[in-house]
C-alpha cells in the first residue's frame, strides 16, 4: 500500500470508488483547511467533496449530502 491516499473515495459500499482496504487504515480530510469528519466522498483533482446533512435521509434511505468545491487535503490517520 503507498502512503497516499487514492485520489477519489466513497464510503457508500455501492459506489465504484469504495475501498474496504484504505477505509480500514483511516483517512482524514482537511477541506479548506479545516478537518472535516461528516464526508461521505471526495475528489482530490476535481476539488470537491459530498458531505453529510444532518441526520436527514433521501428516499432510499441515504444520507442526505451535499457537494461543496475547494481544496482537498485527504491523509492517512496512521501515518
């Protein structure tokens, strides 16, 4: 495994950027700086990420999550 994180990831088990393996090593994400713990999926090189709304649920029962653009800074915890 290399010391940095994929460039895009979900933690939806539906999504095709899910990873079992990388998710269980633990991966922090700064987005503006700031370090944010609701994110649901990021995308280094198109510079957003999809974040959690509240407890609110979609018809499916998601979470409900919004997409909000700037930097991503994603790191391993571990490291």
């Amino acid at each position: 495994m290399t010391d940095t994180p994929p460039d895009r990831l979900s933690t939806d088990p539906k999504s095709p950027y899910y990873d079992a393996a990388v998710l269980e090593r633990g991966v922090g994400i700064r987005f503006k700086g700031v370090e944010k713990t609701n994110v649901e999926e990021y995308c280094v090189s198109e510079g957003w990420i999809r974040v959690s709304v509240g407890n609110t649920k979609d018809r499916a029962g998601n979470p409900l999550t919004i997409k909000l653009k700037g930097p991503v800074e994603p790191y391993f915890r571990d490291a």
